[in-house]
C-alpha cells in the first residue's frame, strides 16, 4: 500500500498532508479541477436506522426527515444557549445518512448522538477506520469511486455560499467572493485511496495538501467549526444560517436563541474578512487579538495565504467594531496592517417587523 509520504514534494503531518511543495501552485491545480485533496483531517460517521432522518433532525439545526436521498447539506447541533458545538456535513442514500466532520469533532459527536438515542431505532458508528474523504471539484471527485452501500455515490457536494430552504443570508449574495466556489468530498474505501494515492506517487495524479483546501475555503468566507468556533459561537456570527439553519422547522436545542437573535436582536459578534499586509511574510496565529488603536475588538480564526489575494484571515470581532478604518493584527512577530471587507454587517439580525402599540392616551383621543 502506498503512503502520501511518497508523493514527490509531499510534507505529511498527523493532519495528513500538508501540502506537495508549492501550496500556491496546488490551489490553482485544486480549483480548475485538476487537482485532488486528500483530507486526513476529515471523517466520517454513519447513523443507520429508519428512524435516523427525523431523529437527527428533532437534534439539529437542519430540516433533514424529508431530506431526499443523494441531496447534500450541513446540520448544527446547538447548546440550549444556541452556540455551535458540533457541524457535519450531511447526505443520505435513502438507507444510511452519511455525516463528515472534522477530526478533532468526530469523537465527541458520536458520542454525543450515541447518548440521544433513547428507543429510537438509529445505530451511529465511526467509519474512519475504514473510510476515507477526498476532496476537489465536483468534476474531479465525480470520477473518482466513491463508496455506494445503497446504490447511491456518498459524495457530499457544498451547498455554500447559496442560502438553502429556510436559510437566511447576511452577506451579501450577489457578488459573493464563495458565488464561484466548487467543492465535494467523496467518502471512498480503503482500496480507492490506495489507488489514488498509487497514481499520485506514478505522477499520474496531481493531489494539493491541507494548506490549500484551507485557502479556498477562507478565501469563500466558509466557516468551519473546527478552527472559526470557539464555545461562544452563534450561528448567526459566521452567516451560518446560509446553509445550516432552517429558520422554520420544528423544535430543536438552541432553537429559542437563534429565532430570538435573528428576529429580535442583533448578534454580539459578526465575522469580517481581512487582507493583510504581507510585506514583511509575517502571518497571524488562530487567536491574535484585532485592534483599532488601543482598543482589542476581536480576534483572528482563520489564516491562509491565497494564490490571488495574498495573505488572508476571517476574524470575530465586536458587533460595534468600525467598518469603515483599518485594522491592526498583534502577532507574535509583531503588528500586521490590514484592510478590513465586512461579512456580516453590524445590523444582522432584528429581522422582524414588530408593529409598535400606541400609547394609551393616544388611543383615547382617536375614540
């Protein structure tokens, strides 16, 4: 069996791989489709059972009992208090519902969904022993052989940035930096990774490392749970309601919060993109803090260097935070200069129309 280890150029960590020599290069490879992503930082869990699509969604943000067979989207499972605590991505073949997510959530969401399932006829199981997630254009993992238990091909294909059914967008949606976004994850075996990989070391395959997904994704303003969540999140702050929110499905946990925020109220952070400055090759870490001035507004979640946009970072700041002036970066190295485009504006939320009752004396005037 081969390893990444052997790809020419590859550098491998316990993530998988990193990259195979020139990150730039593979996010354009990865882009046009002529590039393969393995991502050793994904896995995979499946939920079994006839009462698996209703039961997930009585647990989740999502509306999935009616979610037809082959049809991607993503679920949030909330905290009573509404904040993220774990995300997957979602896809059922009519037998089996199919749940992607990152490493270091894969533990405790299966263990989490093992504890709800009371007398309900699901089963959950960890497939990652035996499976594996590729990543790439919906093309390029279109060709690949994706594992198909129940005829159906497990290939998740990203929903985002478009606003599903009963989803809300605070972004705006015209000319969205994610409108050209084309992303899929095919679930495979261990016989077809090993194929791939096979080919890749041959120089038959061209794969791209973590580093570039990670550019992609943050050059879309895609959160991820993983690296932009942190035990405060609201959905509503990343503009998660997008694609992992159904505003007008039925009870779940959380639920009360975001309808709460999104109608009444505004969220107390909003996420914003920045562009640093790259003329001295210093990057900020996960968790720099953001400043205006003197004053810390947030922190940084995300970093990547684009191969068109340069060094980038979605940050979490304050609902307050000006939009309007540049922001400072504190990084070990030193402060970084950035420009700063908003994501979610500083009056998301408050979105229901609230008829304002008129004063007493006023309505006995009228009489």
């Amino acid at each position: 069996m081969a390893a990444l280890s052997e790809v020419p150029g590859a550098v491998v960590d316990d993530g998988g791989l990193r990259h195979v020599g020139s990150p730039l290069a593979e996010q354009r490879r990865l882009a046009s489709g002529a590039a393969l992503a393995p991502l050793g930082d994904r896995r995979v869990l499946s939920v079994s059972g006839p009462d698996r699509l209703s039961w997930l969604d009585s647990l989740s943000s999502q509306a999935l009992t009616h979610l037809p067979a082959g049809v991607s989207t993503e679920m949030l499972i909330l905290d009573p208090n509404g904040r993220v605590e774990h995300a997957a991505a979602v896809i059922d073949d009519g037998e089996t519902a199919w749940l992607l997510v990152d490493a270091v959530d894969a533990e405790p969401l299966a263990t989490w969904l093992s504890r709800m399932r009371f007398r309900l006829r699901v089963e959950v199981t960890d497939r990652s022993d035996e499976l594996s997630v590729v990543g790439g254009t919906r093309a390029a993992v279109a060709a690949l052989g994706a594992v198909a238990p129940a005829g159906v091909p497990v290939v998740w294909v990203d929903p985002w940035p478009e606003v599903s059914p009963g989803g809300w967008a605070y972004a705006r949606v015209d000319d969205h930096p994610g409108a050209d976004r084309d992303w899929a994850e095919a679930v495979v075996d261990a016989a077809e990774f090993d194929r791939i990989v096979t080919a890749a070391v041959a120089g038959e395959v061209a794969l791209a490392g973590r580093e570039a997904v990670e550019a992609l994704r943050v050059a879309a303003w895609r959160p991820r749970v993983s690296v932009d969540a942190d035990e405060r999140l609201l959905p509503h702050e990343m503009d998660w309601l997008r694609t992992a929110v159904h505003l007008s499905k039925g009870c779940y946990r959380g639920q009360e919060t975001v309808a709460k925020v999104h109608n009444l109220g505004h969220p107390p952070r909003r996420v914003v993109a920045l562009q640093l400055d790259g003329s001295d090759s210093v990057l900020p870490a996960r968790g720099d803090v953001v400043r205006v001035g003197d004053d810390a507004i947030g922190a940084v979640t995300s970093v990547a260097v684009h191969f068109e946009e340069g060094p980038i970072a979605l940050a979490l700041v304050k609902r307050t935070a000006p939009a309007d002036v540049a922001y400072v970066v504190d990084t070990a190295d030193g402060p970084i200069a950035a420009a700063v485009e908003t994501v979610v504006p500083s009056d998301a939320g408050a979105t229901a129309g609230v008829p304002r009752l008129p004063r007493l004396g006023r309505r006995r005037a009228a009489e």
